[in-house]
C-alpha cells in the first residue's frame, strides 16, 4: 500500500480502473467502447483547463479566473462568428487565444510585477472578466443558430472515432510534457515552486516564469472558451460559471500539491478523467444529477487526504534500532 | 591586477577575483564600505566577522543578489558587473550556502543542473548527457549516494555535497562557503574539508565563512577580517592568533574564558525518568537540581532538542514520567509545561522562538500573556512594565520597546526570546544552542546571564554543540550519542576528550 | 552597536504623521468619503435614510461572515465554503419549517448546521493538517452537493410570518434599522474588542506571524483555528437565517458566489492573505464602501454583473496602489 502511495498516478489509475468495472457490472452500457469515447470528449476541456490550473500551481500560484476567460474568450470568438460566419475556422480560434492570452497577461503582470497575491488578483479578474462579457455583449447572448455553420462544426469533427477537441486536448498534454519535462524552462517552474529562494539564486528570473505561466494559462483557456461556445452552442455571461473549482479539483484529485512545485500531467489527466467518469456515470447508474456535486466534493476531501498521507514527513530516525526497522522495512 | 599584497600566496597562484573598493547602503545602514581584496587560485580564504559586519552582504554581492552601490569586481583581470545571479554564475562564482538552498522534490541531478541544464540540438534537455555529468562528478568527490534520488531522501551533509557538486558542474573557479559546517557532525565536517583540500589543489579559489576558529585555522590559508562593514584587517593564517583574530573582529579583547560563578547547588527541581518516544530518543532520565547549570552535549542529530521539545509537551512521549519538585506532572502541550514551571528557549531563533513582526513588547510577553489581563483586557502599561524590566536587565539595544524583532540583530533577537522565557517565570529553563549564530559580543553577555540565572536559583538545561560553551558554564554534562543518554560527567572529573570520544565514540562501533 | 555605552529605550517609536496617513485605514475613510460624496451627487435618492436602510439588507449577512472570515484569514487560513454553509443551513431551516418545528427551533437550525460545517473544516484542517484552501473548495461542494441532493429542483418557500417578518422588518422604526444590521453592528463591535483588545487577539496575531513560534509559547494553534472555523460555520449560519427570512424562500443555489464577495470584502479591508495583520475596522469600512457602491450603482439602474467588474476592479487597484507608489517613492521594498 505505502508502495502504491508512492506512485500516485498508478494508485490514482488503479483506482479509476476499478470504478470503471464497478460502474459497468452495474450499467454494461457504461464500457461500450463508444460510451468510453464519449467520457473522453466530454472530459478534454476540464482536462486542458486542469494542465493549464497545474502549471500556475506549480510555481505556488492560482487561477481562479480561468473560467471567466474561458467564457469572456467564447464570447467574443461567437460574437465574431455572428458577424462574419464565413471566416475559416482558424480565424475564431485565433481570435479566443488571442483574447485569452490577454487576459492571462493582464493576471500575470499584476502578479509578476507588482507582486499582489495570484489569489487576490484572479479573485478580482474572476468578477472582472465574467462582468466584461455583459458590458460587451450588452447583455445579449449569441445562439448557435446566429454562429454560422464553420465556427460550430469544427468541435463535431471525428478522427478515429474522438472528436477534434480530444485531439487538441491531446496535443496541448503532449506540448505541457515536453515544455515541462524537456525544457530548461519548464523544469524551472518546478525549482520555482519548490524553492523559490533557491531558484532565485540559480539564475531563475521568479517574474517571467509567472508571468509565462498566467499567458500560457490564459491562452488555454481562451482556446477552451472557443470550444465550450462552439459544442454547446451558445455564448452568455454565465457559462462554465463555477468550473474554476472543478478545474482545482481536478488538479488536487491529480497528485499536484497546492504548496507549489510537484505535479505532473499524468496525474492531472487523470484527475479530470477520474471527475469527467463520475459526471457521465451518474445518468447511467441512473442517479440523479444533484449527486454529482456532493460526490465530487467527497472525492476532493478523500483525494486531499490520500495525498497529505502520502506526503507526510516521517519523524526522524535516530535510534538506531528506528534505523534498523526503516532499512529493513524497504 | 591589483598588487594589494605584499606576501607570497602560499600556493603561488594567480589572482582569481578581485573586488576593488565594494560600497553598499541600505536604507539607514552602511552595509560595507570600500572593500576591497583578493582571491588567488589554490587558496583557501576566511572571511571572518560578528553577525552583521557584511559577510553576507559580500556574498550576495559575489553571487549577483546585490548591486554594490560603489567599487569593482574583477574576474581574471577583467572588470565585471553582476547584475543577477545568472552573471555571476557565468562567470564561474559559485556559493555553497548556510542553510542549504535546494529543491527538496526533485532528483539530485536536477538539482546540480538546475540553471544551466545541458540541451541538445533541439533545445530539448539532453537527460543522458545530464546523468552522466552527475554521475561523474559525484564520482569525484567519493559521494555514496545516486543521481536519481530525491534530494528529500538525502542528509543534510550529502546535500552539502550536491551543492559543491554543483559548484563543480560548472567548472566554478571561486567557490564560497556560507557556514557550511553549521549543522554538520565531526565525520561530515571531516568529509567536507577533505573536499576542500581537493578543490585548493584542483587550483580553485575559496572563500570559507565560519564562526568556529578551529575550523579556520584547519582550513584556511588566508583571512580576511571585516567590522562594521570595513576590511579591519587581512593576512595569512599561519602568521596570527585565535586571540588577535578575535580583537580583530570585535575591536576590543574578548575575555574567551567562561568565569564559573559559585553557586550553591539546592534541591532537585526536575527528575525525568525513561522518557522516550518511538523512532528519536529512548530512556532519558536524569535529575537537576535548583542552581545547576546542566549540559547537554552530543552531535548534531543526536537527539539532545527532540528529547527537549517532548519534555517542553510539543511532541507526545512513548513512555516516561516528569517529576517536578517531587510531584509527578502530565503536560501535554507547551501550556501545560509553562504552567508547570517549564521554559523552552528553541534553538531556531527565527522560525520557533521570535515573531519577528511583533515589536519587542509583544515578543516579550507572548508566553506570558494571561499574567497582563486585566478586567477581560490586555493592560499595556503592565506588559511595559515587564518589557522593561527584563529589557533593560538582558541589555537589550534598541530604539523603543515596540520595534519590530526584524529590525534587530541576531543577539538582540535572542535576547528578546530569552527576555519571553523569562517572563514566563520558570523554575526550569531549557536553553537550546542559545548563542548559535550569534556574534562575540552577544555571546559573552548570553554566557553571563546563564550563570546569573543559575544563581537566582533557577535550574538550567543548557544543549549545546560548543563544546567550551558546554565545559565553561555547566556543572555536570549529560552527553547523548544516537537518541540515549550514554555518559554523565561531573565538573573537576571531565575532559574535553572523554566527552568527545562518548559522544562520538560508539558511532564507529555500531 | 559595539558601544559598550548604552542609550535608554523609549517606551514607543516617535509618531510619524505619514505613517497615520498611509495607514489603511486612513486611506479606506477617505475612500468612503468618495463614495459617499460621488453617489450623493449622481442619484438624489441616495441619502434618503430608508433607502440607506433598505440598502445594508444587501450587505449585512456576508458582513457578518466577513468579520469571521477575517480572523481566519489572519490566523493563514481561509474558508471558501461559506456560501455552501448557507446553503445547506438554509435547507436545514427549510426542513425544520416543513417538519412544523416550532419558532425557536427555526433560528435554531441554521446555526447548528452552521457549526457542524465549521467542525468539519476544522477537524480536517488542524486533525489531518490539510491546507484550508484545498479543503474548503472540497466542502464546498459537498456542502452545496448535500442542498442539492436534498432539494433537487424543488424550492422551498413556505415560511411562517415569525420567521419572514425577522427578515423583512425593522429591529427599530426610527432610524429604521434591520435586524441583521443591528446584528453585524454588534458583531462588529464584539470582534473589534476582542481581536485589538485581549489576550486572543495578540494570540491570533501571533500564529500569523509565526505559527511555529506561537505553538512554542503555549499558544494552543491548533484548538484557535478549530473554534475559528466552528465560529466562520456559526456567523454563516446565523447569515443564513437571516438571508431564508428575508427572502423566504430556500433553493440549492442560494447565495451562490458569496465566499468571494466575502474574502473581498476581508481583502480590501486590508487584512493581508498571507496572514498576520489586519484590522476589525479597517474591514468594517471596506464592508460599507462595497456596500455603498453596490447600492448607489443599482440606484442609478447598473446591471449587477457590471458592479461586480467594477468591485473587482476596486479590489485589485486598492492592493495595486499602495504598491504602486511605494515604487515610485522608492521606499523600502
């Protein structure tokens, strides 16, 4: 078991797998091969909004305002398709990166260089950017049958059965590893939360790796913002209205450390598949849908749990027969 | 290059760095002023102080945390600017720092690399290339441990290591060490200086900062003596005296004997009996009487402040009982110890004993703050009256009784946690490496007041790691060695090698 | 320092009238004084006293939480589920009406499932020592999820007049002043003492500053936080009475987004989220500046969500400023 513990992501994929064989000897039609694509597609964006989440916490950072970017991004991308429909797909793409960015850029000035509290500041672009969808939109909202056929079905697009916002899920985790795990920079990140004073006398400039991180984190989710508006088909003020917390949890679920410099993307994808299963599972097990809140807030407080468990710090060991006991116990 | 010295470098190696006339302020403080000397390739140079004379203002100059105000610092010959950490590591400066600064969740290459990792073509990591250099290098200086662990997994010398190690990743042609041997036991410091001698005769200059003279004068060619943020003095080792270095630093001669003042010892106050908890300490038991001074010696790691830190209720005891004039008491947390008569001085001043927000009044009277309530409310003019009092009788300097701790020094620190302690009224106060990292003077009057509280008729703990402190003040030394009491030693029947060798002694046995 | 000769110490430091200016506080008064003044000017209905009133029903319940909320963010810890706690007290007060429970058990629910909430993130918080933030996003949704569970998409909305009438009335006719404004007003005054005044606030300041070193001087740090917690689950479920009366009615998502209008409040109180400092007043001001705003802008018909980007916009330039021109100044970093 404390073998297990060690391996958090094997611990968290066993898991995952037998929920998987509990809930299907309950509903057989949960593991049909096409249901399973179907979590999938459905889980991408939590997915793609956790990795974005993880890297900010890395560095001891939070973005609470994700959600808000996401819908402020979605909006003005919808707002775009409902005035010219005829742009190729990658112009409204574009258009919510580009505004994601923006608004990453805007948290992450405020952080970096004035060095106000990532929590304060994206409380206050939580309020901010959700308030500008309304003082841009006036208010309205943009229906799909005002989007135009290009913007709308691109998220409809299937290669082997999973949709385009799988495979752009998939290659945002891709990029994250190899940022993360094969660039200077991206193991910079880790030194960053881990010891900021330490990596500050390693040459790690503390400023620009917040900065990177609040951009790279916008950018996501402006690229998200786009495909929520494009799959469910409408663009208003209170969109993934909340989902900040989901996004959080699925990172805590996931094995990364809100104290700042461990996580990874395994255990982060596989902390929103663990929520994407319980939120596809519940209408299957035919459990009402007002479970899904309550469970995956017990999920939450076991995850955090488990994990504190796993982490904790022995006492020292001076005794010598303590010594003795711990050697040969490994 | 600047011909400052007039003596031969003992290795005849060339000048590495040179700073030339290094000036820096800070807000009401002349941090250091015009500075100036070298290092020379192969040799091994002290820099030596009291807290606050800008040793570390030096350092953070020379790894590009500071930007001196005035002055310059030459490489080689060539003059250069640091302007961040970066510029001086590229320059081949490296610091081995006091506390070791590392990343604890990642793996021991990464830590050597991290900064200046190596990357392919692709500007990917090269990760074989990495491990390799680790592995080669750790080969170098005999590190028993592999590039793969955690740096969480490893003691806090084989960090040590990792940290000269990398240091050596980067070919570094001045190396500075930052206490290095501050939690370090003697086989480890051991191990550390064999590195250094290594390092000297790779032809690499070194700047060595300690408080411990033996240290120096085992280690170091060359000493640079800083006061008040001015060079007082500079020389070879092998031409001065602990004594001279000493007045050199304080400006005054230190009286370096510990006066034993006569004190009539009483009654036991305190009797532990088989106090032990699973995995730190087992069968501490001893007795301490009203105006003894007892020592608590050991290495570092020997379990001396865990055992405390249960005794003081921080921690839960396994077994043992607590016997306090001849009553048995429970305590169970650090209240119940300070209701009973017990005071704790911790030895991490800054992370257990001072909140160093809290001006001084506030500090003083924390462990005591019920004794200032009066009709519901905290009575100010009651806490001033304590703050005073103690204050002035621990000769605390300071411009008013609510500066912030922060703003102090290290002694006056100390003494406002002492000052805590005492306020608490204690009848058994537990002092735990008091003057660690703090300077001559501060010491001397720390050393001064011990002796004075014993004579009030208080009874003392006194753990230490000095082992003059431990032989200067106490009246019977307790040594520990591997979390158990091994030997007992009286004033008149001890010596300094008896005690070493029962503290060190068995290590190598078992 | 190395003068063998000593100087006396004085009892304080001189006073410095820049240091009282640049206060927080100071700068809060001042920043009332605009609203005050500004609002005055756009709408001739602001100074009316019963829609000055009618407006601290906008505020009063978060108020009373914030006061909480402000001694756990002092002590380094934060609730975020306090909304949630509202949520399921109000459902608790819902059922007791269903269940025909008599008046006096009515008040009564809200606060004691208030209290069982506030146990739960204490006892994970100092038992399993888990960090608050992460705990407290895990119970606020169970919290919530249980309201959902319960209610589903049912509302329930039959109150007896004993209970609405608390809500809707006033605790006195002239100046007419809510109940839950009397409440916080008291509250206030309470927390005020105790946090400036006794022994409690110094401790509670204490493990702030420096956690490790307040265990070391017999603070019980662990035992404060656990009741500070119980006491954030008390105010909200107080807050959530007084927020079932007045609207009379109970639903799964009521007061949905509080926690943030609260630590808001809390933040631009000047009470600092790394712990340690903070002042009752300082909070108190800010409570009566958002609340005036939120007031003097629906006054002059501003959507609510437009309020908010500019209540956010407030928050972030009121910690920015002060940073800002300590730059500038180029005084001590």
């Amino acid at each position: 078991m404390s073998a297990l513990l060690k391996h958090r992501e094997l611990a968290l994929a066993i898991i995952i797998a037998l929920m998987i064989a509990g809930i299907g000897t309950y509903a057989p039609a949960f593991v049909s091969f096409g249901n399973i694509l179907r979590v999938l597609n459905d889980t991408s964006i939590l997915a793609m909004l956790a990795l974005a989440q993880m890297i900010v916490i890395l560095t001891r950072g939070i973005d609470l305002s994700t959600a808000s970017n996401l819908a402020l991004s979605g909006m003005i991308s919808a707002s775009l398709a409902q005035n010219s429909p005829d742009l190729p797909v990658i112009a409204y793409i574009a258009v919510a990166l580009a505004t994601g960015m923006l608004l990453g850029l805007i948290n992450g000035s405020l952080i970096s260089i004035l060095g106000i509290p990532p929590i304060v500041v994206t409380l206050g672009t939580l309020a901010i950017f959700r308030g500008l969808i309304v003082v841009y939109g006036g208010g309205n909202q943009v229906n799909a049958s005002e989007m135009g056929d290009v913007f709308q079905n691109f998220p409809k697009l299937n290669i082997f059965g999973l949709s385009s916002i799988f495979w752009i899920m998939a290659g945002v985790a891709i990029a994250i590893w190899l940022f993360l795990n094969m660039t200077r920079t991206g193991r910079a990140l880790y030194a960053v939360g881990g010891n900021p004073v330490a990596a500050r006398y390693c040459g790690i400039d503390l400023g620009r790796q917040q900065l990177l991180v609040y951009v790279l984190a916008g950018a996501i989710s402006g690229v998200c913002g786009y495909l929520w508006v494009s799959r469910y088909g409408v663009a208003y003020s209170e969109i993934a209205s909340g989902f900040e917390l989901t996004v959080i949890a699925a990172c805590v679920i996931g094995g990364v450390s809100i104290a700042g410099g461990v996580g990874s993307v395994t255990g982060t994808l596989l902390g929103a598949l663990f929520l994407g299963i319980i939120v596809n599972a519940l209408p299957v097990m035919q459990i009402t849908p007002f479970w899904q809140m309550a469970i995956s807030g017990a999920v939450i407080l076991a995850a955090v749990v488990v994990n504190a468990r796993a982490e904790k710090r022995g006492v020292k060991l001076i005794l010598p027969e303590a010594r003795r006991a711990a050697a040969g116990a490994q | 290059m600047n011909p400052s010295h007039e003596n031969p470098p003992p290795n005849g190696g060339g000048t590495v760095l040179s700073l030339g006339g290094l000036s820096k302020s800070f807000p009401g403080v002349r941090a250091l002023r015009d500075v100036s000397f070298d290092l020379k390739a192969g040799e091994v140079t002290a820099l030596i102080g009291e807290n606050g004379a800008g040793k570390s203002t030096i350092v953070k100059i020379l790894t590009g945390i500071y930007v001196p105000d005035e002055g310059q610092i030459a490489v080689n010959g060539k003059p250069v600017r640091f302007s961040s950490p970066r510029d001086s590591w590229g320059a081949g400066i490296a610091a081995i720092h006091q506390e070791t600064v590392m990343f604890d969740e990642l793996n021991v290459t990464e830590n050597i690399f991290m900064g200046h990792m190596p990357v392919s073509g692709t500007k990917l990591v090269d990760w074989q290339q990495m491990r390799r250099r680790a592995t080669e290098l750790l080969k170098r200086i005999d590190a028993d441990f592999s590039p793969d662990a955690k740096l969480k997994q490893l003691s806090v010398a084989q960090k040590h290591m990792v940290e000269i190690t990398r240091a050596l990743s980067h070919d570094a042609s001045v190396i500075i060490m930052d206490e290095p041997t501050a939690a370090l036991s003697r086989h480890e410091i051991d191990d550390l200086f064999r590195i250094v001698a290594q390092l000297k005769s790779e032809g690499r200059a070194i700047v060595f900062i300690s408080h411990k003279f033996d240290e120096i004068f085992h280690v170091a060619d060359r000493f640079v003596c800083l006061r008040d943020g001015e060079k007082v003095g500079e020389g070879l080792i092998a031409e001065v005296t602990e004594p001279k270095l000493v007045s050199l630093m304080v400006g005054r001669p230190i009286d370096q004997v510990f006066p034993k003042r006569d004190i009539a010892i009483g009654e036991t106050v305190l009797k532990v009996e088989g106090l032990s908890n699973a995995t730190e300490f087992a069968d501490i038991a001893f007795e301490l009487r009203r105006g003894e001074i007892l020592g608590f010696y050991g290495l570092v790691g020997a379990g001396r402040s865990e055992a405390m830190q249960c005794l003081f209720g921080m921690t839960p005891a396994l077994t043992g009982s607590v016997t306090l004039h001849g009553q048995k008491v429970t305590i169970a947390s650090p209240a119940d110890a300070i209701a009973a008569g017990i005071s704790y001085v911790p030895e991490d001043r800054q992370q257990q004993g001072a909140v160093l927000p809290f001006g001084i009044r506030e500090n003083v009277t924390l462990a005591s703050i019920s004794q200032h309530v009066k009709n519901w409310f905290l009575s100010k003019p009651s806490e001033l009256d304590t703050v005073r009092k103690l204050g002035t009788r621990l000769d605390v300097r300071a411009a008013h009784w609510e500066q912030t701790l922060g703003e102090l020094s290290g002694g006056n620190q100390q003494k406002v946690v002492i000052a805590k302690w005492l306020a608490a009224k204690p009848k058994v106060i537990i002092l735990d490496e008091p003057t660690k990292g703090i300077d001559v003077g501060s010491k001397a009057a720390v050393h001064d007041f011990i002796g004075e509280l014993a004579e009030e008729g208080l009874a003392v703990i006194l753990v230490s790691s000095e082992l003059p402190e431990i032989m200067g003040l106490s009246d019977r030394v307790v040594v520990m060695q591997e979390g158990r009491i091994v030997s007992v030693m009286s004033r008149g029947s001890w010596s300094a090698e008896a005690i070493v060798s029962a503290a060190t002694g068995a290590r190598k046995a078992a | 320092m190395n003068s063998p000769k000593r100087a006396a110490v004085a009892d304080a430091g001189p006073r410095n009238l820049a240091d009282g200016l640049l206060r927080w506080e100071s700068i809060l008064v001042l920043l009332l004084a605009i609203v005050i003044a500004g609002n005055t000017a756009i709408s001739p209905y602001f100074l009316d006293i019963y829609n000055l009133s009618d407006a601290t029903y906008n505020f009063s319940e978060k108020a009373l939480v914030a006061l909480a909320m402000a001694l756990l963010i002092i002590v380094r810890e934060i609730d975020l589920s306090v909304a949630a706690i509202i949520a399921v007290a109000s459902l608790a007060t819902g059922l007791a009406a269903q269940a025909g429970l008599p008046l006096p058990a009515l008040f009564l629910a809200g606060p004691l499932v208030g209290i069982a909430c506030g146990m739960v993130n204490g006892f994970l918080v100092t038992r399993l020592a888990l960090p608050s933030i992460v705990v407290t996003i895990g119970t606020m949704s169970l919290f919530r999820g249980i309201a959902q569970v319960v209610l589903g998409d049912q509302v329930i909305n039959k109150y007896p007049a004993g209970l609405t009438t608390i809500g809707q009335s006033y605790f006195i006719k002239w100046p007419p002043l809510p109940y839950s404004f009397v409440l916080f007003l008291a509250a206030a005054v309470v927390f005020a003492i105790v946090l400036h005044k006794t022994a409690i606030g110094r401790k509670l300041y204490a493990i702030g500053n420096n956690p490790m070193a307040a265990r070391f001087s017999g603070i019980p740090v662990d035992r404060i936080r656990f009741w500070l917690f119980v006491l954030t689950g008390l105010l909200a479920g107080i807050a959530a009475t007084l927020l079932t009366a007045r609207i009379g009615s109970t639903r799964p998502n009521i007061a949905l987004g509080w926690e943030l209008d609260i630590i808001t409040m809390v933040i631009l109180g000047g009470v600092s989220i790394a712990g340690g400092s903070g002042t009752i007043p300082g909070v108190v001001l800010a409570i009566f500046i958002l609340g005036l705003i939120t007031f003097g802008l629906s006054l002059i018909n501003v959507p609510g969500i437009v309020i908010s980007v500019i209540l956010g916009c407030l928050l972030i330039a009121s910690i920015a400023l002060p940073i800002v021109i300590r730059k500038l100044l180029g005084r001590r970093a």
